[in-house]
C-alpha cells in the first residue's frame, strides 16, 4: 500500500500542537518528501482523514453506551455538517 499522495486542491489549514520529537521528524519528512516529488501535506492529510474516521467511529460508540443517542446535536451545524462530509 503507498501512503504518499499527490497534491490535491480544496483545503483548509488546521493548528495541532505536538510533541517536539513529533515536529522534527515531520519537518524531515517533508523535506525527503518534497525531494522526491510529492505533495507531503496531501499525504498528512490522506493520514489525518483516516485517523478522524477512525476517532468518529469511537465517539460514536461511546455515545451509544454512554446513552447519548447517535451523535450530539453541534452548537456550530455547518462545521457538523462540514465535518461528516470531509468524513466521507
């Protein structure tokens, strides 16, 4: 399976602080990315895609055992209905 990607249009820029030793080695591997000739963000955000369709599916489950019904009900609808498309 390759996990890198090429650039790809239509994004929104998001802040996530992490770790120092998790910062140096994505800075490296944007670099070697870039080198070789691919779109490093388009990968981390293919990644990020995965990883958030992954978190969703848990707080879905813990909802349900928590009793909340299938999702709660976002004060900021638009950001919602954003996100679940960008969820696929």
């Amino acid at each position: 399976m390759e996990v890198l990607q090429r650039k790809k249009d239509g994004t929104q820029v998001i802040s996530v602080r992490v770790p120092s030793a998790i910062y140096s080695k994505l800075v490296e591997l944007r670099r070697r990315a870039n080198l070789l000739g691919f779109n490093f963000n388009a990968t981390l955000a293919e990644v990020l895609g995965r990883a958030s369709r992954e978190i969703h599916e848990d707080l879905l489950s813990e909802e349900r055992r928590a009793g909340m019904g299938p999702r709660i009900r976002s004060k900021n609808a638009r950001a919602d209905v954003l996100g679940r498309r960008a969820l696929g």
